[in-house]
C-alpha cells in the first residue's frame, strides 16, 4: 500500500477563494482524520470519521469549513471562503480501529492564504 | 473531553546522553498512550505506544512509561544521536477514543 495519500502538497490561494483538500486512506482503514498544524496551536484535530460517518467535529474551527466522506476510499476538506488564518499545514491519516490502533499519517497539504 | 500536557517544550542534550518527555493526561478512561515523532517538513509517525494494562515498554533505545495511578507517562530515549532530533508528540485517546496530542516536545541532540 501507498500509505495516505493526500493532494495537492502545496495550496497558494487568495482570500476568499473556495479550497478543497483531499485524501485517500489506506485501504482497510476504518477511522480518517483531518489535523491542522500551526506553530501556535500544534496539533488539532479538525473531524473524524469512522466507516465514512462523521463523529466528532468539535474541533472545526466554524461553519466556512466542512468535510465529507463519500467512501471508504476518499475524503475532502473544504474551505469556503478561506482567509489568511486559515494558513496551515493540514494533515489527513487513517488507522484500523480508531482511537486504539497507530494512525498513519499523510505527507499533509501547506495551504497558504495570501 | 480528554487534555494532555506535555514538558519539555524544548529540550537540548549532547549525543550520547539521555532525553526524557513527560506527559499528563486528565481523562481516567483513556487506555491508549502513542508517541509520534515528525521531522522537520516531514510527517509525524509512530514510534512506541503502550496501553494502559502496562506500565513499561521498550524498543531499542526507546521506551516508555505509563504511571495510570497519576494519570501521567514518560518517552525515554537513551543514547541520543543526531538523528533523533526532531519533535515527538505524546497522546491519549480518551474514553470517546478521540486521540488528543500534547503541544510537542522540540529536542535537539548536540554532536
């Protein structure tokens, strides 16, 4: 296997524009999760999923954001409309059984908001 | 929901001599403790977990140690090299199994 797979590396977009970040899991894989990395706030956990169903999205950051699973192979995080704090390194990984088993991480997606 | 700190933020040693990172957690469901460490640009990945029916485990020059009683546990690393410096991350699951990360311990091994 691949391992997470995740596109685009590199996101350059201008205030306002609508983003779309994606990932596909390891095959077999029962639990996504969608992180933001910053320098100030670390490690967050934006949503996860388990068998493609949301269960915990507390942790997005408001309404401009949102996620979706349509199958077990693929997910996309979308931000709509974007702004400069929304600059981040944004990291999908995917484990077996979730909360209990290593998450694999993704390379993540550097998304810049100028 | 589960909070986890961890300390050092920063942390220089000499090669050759040994790291510790402490971590806390307030959750007394969570029962699964990972490490991660991430590189410079680079993804984070596993490097040891220990659930909670143990109090010790080791890998080589990495171990870890799980203290339930005061809700805290430990990632040691003995003999230091150069290529272990990077960020490592601690983590507990919680009892909604929703892994929650530490801020990250930055440690730099000095040749």
């Amino acid at each position: 296997d691949a391992g997470v797979i995740q596109s685009p590396r590199h996101e350059v977009t201008e205030m306002g524009q609508e983003v779309t970040l994606r990932c596909k899991p390891i095959s077999g894989h029962n639990s996504l999760f969608w992180y933001r990395q910053t320098m100030m706030r670390g490690l967050e956990l934006l949503i996860y999923f388990n068998n493609n169903v949301p269960i915990d999205d507390s942790g997005m950051p408001e309404d401009r954001f949102s996620a979706k699973m349509p199958n077990a192979s693929f997910s996309t995080l979308k931000i709509q409309p974007s702004e400069p704090r929304d600059s981040a390194v944004y990291f999908c990984a995917s484990s077996l059984e979730q909360g209990r088993t290593e998450a694999f991480f993704g390379q993540g997606t550097r998304l810049t908001v100028v | 929901g589960e909070n986890v700190e961890q300390h050092p933020s920063t942390l220089s040693v000499q090669e050759g001599d040994s790291a510790v990172i402490k971590c806390t957690y307030s959750d007394s469901a969570s029962n699964y403790f990972p490490w991660y460490k991430q590189e410079l640009g680079k993804r984070p990945q596993l490097i040891i977990d220990i659930r909670s029916n143990v109090g010790e485990k080791k890998d080589q020059r990495i171990a870890v140690t799980l203290n339930k009683t005061a809700k805290h546990f430990s990632l040691h690393i003995t003999e230091t090299q150069p290529e272990d410096s990077a960020v490592y991350f601690c983590a507990a699951n919680g009892g909604y199994q929703k892994v929650t990360f530490g801020t990250g311990t930055k440690l730099q091994v000095i040749p």
